[in-house]
C-alpha cells in the first residue's frame, strides 16, 4: 500500500490536472486517494483509561423528521448518509474524531485518541466549515429536501477521561466527563445556525475568531451559572501561535549569541550574499520571536530589505500550495481581505514593474497559484496542461519573479512553522532554493526538529545544493537567571517571592512560552493580581503549587502522542514514579508488566 506521503503528493498532482481531465474522472480518483489517506490517519484507539484535554462537538441537524414525512425511507437514508459523509469530512480535515451517530446528531472529539496543540482551534474551524458544507448540500440537494437542513452546535474544552466504554465482551471508544456533559448542555441550548462554546474553549480561541458574549445561564447539573459564547466567524490570521500575554512584555531574553549571528548575515544580505538558515528547536523556546527581532531592526533601520513571510498550519498539510500561497501574498503585501480583483491588480502591476517582457506570460501560473479567476484566454492556456508540466510551470515562473525582485532589492523569505508545509509547497521550496547561490536572498527555515515530518529529504537537498551558503542555528532551553530574567521583565523585578518565582521557573523548564503560559494561568486565577497602585504586580496568598495551563495541555499530550507505543507506556508508566527516579526502579516496574 502506497504511504502516507506518496497519497499526499498523488492528491496534489490530481488537484492539479483539472484542465486535463473531466470533473468526473478527477471527483473519483480524489474520492478513492483521500479515503486511503484517511484510512492511514485513522487514529489507533487505546482502551485504557487515561485523562486528557479534549474538545468535544456535539453537532445536531434539524430537517430530518420533515424529510422523514415526505420521502421514502430509503431515500431518506440516502441523504442522511450523504450529508454525513459532507459533514464527517469537515471533522476529519482538522483532525477530528467521530465518536458517534446519534440519530441525526455528530458527537465528535478533538484532542483524543490523538492530541493536537491547536485542538479547540480545530474544531471550531471544522464547525463553520460544516455550516457551508450544509449551505452547499441544501443547494445541491433543493428538488429532494421539503425544506433546508439546519445545524445547530454545543463545543465545549475540558479534562475528560478516553478509553474503552462498555461490557467486558464489546467496548467502544469514547469520553466521559463533565466535559462531555456541558457540550451536550450547549447543543441542547442553541438555535437553528448557531454555534455554543464553553468558557475554555473561548479563551483558548479568542485571538483568532470573533464572539459574542451571551447572559451567563442556568444549566442542569450545574450550580453555579455558566458563561456561554456565541461563534460568528473565523478572523482574517493565518499561522502562528496564541502567543504572549495582554499587557505584558520583554525584550528578547538568553538569545544573544544567535541574535548577533543574524545581524551579520543580515549584513552580508545587503552586500549581495545568499544563504539560507536553519532555525529549529522544540515549541515555544523562540524560534520565531528570533526572527521576528530581526525584521523588527531592520525596519527601525529603515534597512533596503524585503521580507515577506509564509506559515504552514497543523491542519493544511493535504492543501495545495497552502504555504506557497501564503508567502506570495505577504511578498505581494496583501491582507486576507483582499478581493480576488484586488489581488489581481495587484499581481499584475508587480509583473509590469519587474519583468514587462515576460508578465503576460507569468501572470497566468502565479494568478493560479493564487487562486485567482482566470479569464477564457488565459484559462484555455492551462486546460491541457498535463499535471507535472502545470507545477513545473508554476515553479518556474516564481523563480523568474523573486530572482527579478532580488536584482531590485535583497529578499528575506521566512517559511515558518516548516515542519507542517504541505507537499505542493515543499516541492515550490525546493525550485526556489538554488537562488540563494546566485541572487541576495536568504530563506529563513523555520521548524521544529520532529521524528516524523516531510523534512528529511529537504535537509538532504539543501545538504547538497547549497551547503556553504548554509547556517544552522538550533536553539536550547534558556537557563536558570534568563527565566528568572524573564519572569522579572513581565512583571517587575522582585514583585514575586524567591520561591513563587522558583516554582515558575522549574515548571516552565527554560522554556519561554511554558513561562508565559504559566504566568497567565496565575494571573487568570487570581493568584498574581495588580498592585492597588497600578505599579507591578504581586501574589495573593501563597502559592504552593503550579498546575499546567490549559495552554500548554494540548502542547504537551500532541508531543507525548507523537512517540511510538512502547516508549508511551513507559512515559505513562514513569509518571507515576514522580519526578524523579531511579532507572534501576523504572526498568524492574516495566520488566514485570511485560
């Protein structure tokens, strides 16, 4: 059976080869691959009980008993199935989990059986998807339905217990849990068109989508009131993480040497040199606040450089060009709203600009790779294009355009978050890479060091192709006195005890963001307030112990579910041990359980 990413690079050829094949032909092929692709991605379910983060979606479509009344039964059964094969893909896009069909209700989980970081994120996404999924279905479907379908939805994020649930004989997966009961709670309480989210889910969510706050309401089972959201709609951001604490800031902290290497290669960019550099390290140590400290200089020294900045996003690694797009667009200096006209006026004076001769000729395969309308001349221009020759045609003309561009001006391309770049846009990366050797241009290279990435072969290609224009930079944990450092910057030197700031620092690890994500927690339980004259803050009471924030949950279960079986149960098995340990204790406890 083909892997994982030969299914992948098959699917973006495919998406490809519209101009060449029938709607048809392409409909099916895409059906048969992405359900292999799935199949691969299926999570393997563990039975046994462990306590995660999850999200759970309860999604209720209204219009079924009318339907019920008019059809035929089979014919009713025909498009339940049908409009839950819409719906159930929008969940399994983002990296949802069907738990069940009740009825004509979807119970899905996000978070279990695999954990991502984003997970609350992920499932309102998949929830507005599935609202236009609908809209599209009732369109398609407007002869046969008595009256449209309707969806309504209750989300809501919290600790539950995943594992086996049923007899001895027959259990199913799924998740118990106060969690699970208030998201049923919400469905229960929202309207037709309406998405309910709990309080978790909301802060978690809030940089990156729009709300309306509700009355706080009464709910069974629960005593107190609880406070209830209204979802409208995703903001126009991209990429990126819920980063940094309202109100608070630092300066750039334990970073210097790696900060200083930049600024020289910055400078050697000015004087015509290309390179390319690599900047990893674990989540949250800071890889992309390094290089965002960069651009920052550059633009107070009002520097002769043009940046422009790509990010791959956890969810888009099936996309088509879903990075590639992105950094073309910020090169172009264009914001998400931008219209299609806008985008193209726009793509259009640039080409004209650069290379008069040659746009016309150009302007069809990056118009394409911007998704932007072609008209019939320039359409018929791609129709039979073979697929290959389509992609190679596209890289070639981002070379030309970003090699002109250089000779006007040196270019900084920072590809963030590489670690989740889809094919199309590796494949685009690879075509831009030799530039560097003849052009001042530098590719920023921005990911994480994980076991199971595209990167491999990428490494291997830069390895090759440009070695000696290649700097690597991998970043560390910062020590003891730059977390204590840190810590002082955000809130003022000396406001927390020694041995609050203690407890700070050896949760968080030398890591910044687990810093942040810890300071924030406390500050949002009330246990580090302002100081009644506004200047600095300080705790309230004592504080014994810190446990992890719901931010940095799903951080932490998404790179424990990354590891291989054998070595999660010997994490789960050393948990119990404590913090510390002896290896002689662990390996005896794990001999007997084999």
């Amino acid at each position: 059976m083909p892997s994982h990413q030969e299914l992948t690079q098959a699917i973006a050829i495919l998406e490809q080869l519209n101009p060449t094949l029938d709607d048809a032909t392409i409909a099916t092929l895409l059906t048969t691959l992405r359900q292999q692709v799935a199949h691969l991605e299926q999570p393997k379910v563990n039975l046994a009980g462990e306590r995660r983060q999850v999200t759970v979606m309860f999604a209720d479509i209204s219009g079924f008993t009318a339907m019920s009344e008019k059809l035929d039964p089979e014919e009713v059964r025909n498009t339940i199935n049908g409009c839950f094969e819409l719906l159930g893909a929008a969940i399994t896009r983002y990296g949802g989990y069907i738990d069940k069909f009740i009825g004509d209700e979807i119970m899905a989980l996000f978070g279990a059986p695999v954990t991502h970081e984003n997970d609350p994120e992920r499932a309102l996404r998949a929830a507005l998807e599935m609202m236009g999924a609908l809209t599209e279905f009732n369109t398609a479907q407007a002869d046969r339905l008595p009256k449209p379908l309707a969806l309504h939805f209750g989300i809501n994020t919290g600790l539950a217990i995943a594992g086996g649930i049923g007899t001895t004989e027959r259990q199913d997966y799924s998740v118990m849990g106060d969690t699970v009961n208030l998201a049923a709670r919400l469905e229960d309480l929202s309207e037709t068109g309406e998405i309910l989210v709990g309080a978790t889910t909301y802060r978690l969510t809030a940089p990156l989508f729009e709300f309306e706050t509700l009355r706080p309401v009464r709910l069974k089972g629960k005593a107190q009131p609880v406070q209830v959201y209204r979802l409208l709609r995703a903001k126009a951001i991209i990429g990126g993480q819920i980063r940094g604490i309202e109100g608070l800031s630092s300066p750039l902290v334990g970073r210097q040497p790696e900060f200083e290497q930049l600024k020289k290669l910055l400078n050697q960019l000015k004087h015509g040199q290309g390179y390319t550099v690599s900047v990893t390290g674990d989540a949250g140590l800071g890889k992309s606040r390094l290089v965002a400290e960069l651009r920052n200089l550059t633009t107070q020294e009002i520097s002769n450089v043009r940046w422009a900045k790509g990010h791959a996003l956890s969810y888009g690694e099936n996309a088509s060009y879903l990075m590639g797009r992105d950094m073309l667009r910020n090169f172009l200096n264009l914001p998400l709203t931008a219209s299609p006209l806008e985008v193209a006026v726009c793509l259009q004076n640039e080409l004209n600009d650069l290379l008069p001769n040659q746009a016309p000729s150009l302007y069809p395969y990056l118009a394409y790779l911007l998704e932007i309308p072609l008209d019939s001349e320039m359409s018929h221009q791609l129709k039979y294009l073979d697929g290959l020759v389509l992609q190679q045609r596209i890289l070639q003309a981002m070379q030309s355009y970003l090699a002109a561009a250089a000779k006007q001006m040196p270019l900084m391309l920072v590809w963030d978050d590489l670690h989740w770049i889809d094919p199309s846009s590796l494949e685009l990366l690879r075509a831009l890479l030799p530039l560097v050797k003849q052009y001042a241009l530098c590719h920023v290279l921005i990911y994480r060091p994980l076991p199971q990435n595209r990167l491999g072969p990428l490494r291997s290609q830069i390895e090759q192709v440009v070695e000696q224009v290649e700097v690597k930079l991998t970043l560390e944990p910062i020590n003891l006195a730059e977390s204590q450092q840190l810590v002082d910057n955000l809130l003022g030197a000396g406001c927390l005890p020694a041995a609050t700031c203690q407890l700070i620092t050896q949760k968080a690890e030398g890591n910044p963001f687990f810093i942040e994500e810890v300071i924030r927690s406390l500050i949002d339980q009330g246990r580090v307030i302002p100081k009644a004259n506004g200047q600095g803050w300080e705790v309230a009471g004592q504080v014994e112990e810190i446990t992890i924030p719901d931010t940095l949950q799903g951080v932490i279960m998404a790179r424990i579910d990354s590891l291989d079986a054998e070595s999660k149960r010997i994490l789960q098995i050393a948990s119990v041990l404590g913090r510390n340990f002896s290896y002689q204790v662990l390996a005896q406890i794990i001999a007997k359980k084999i």
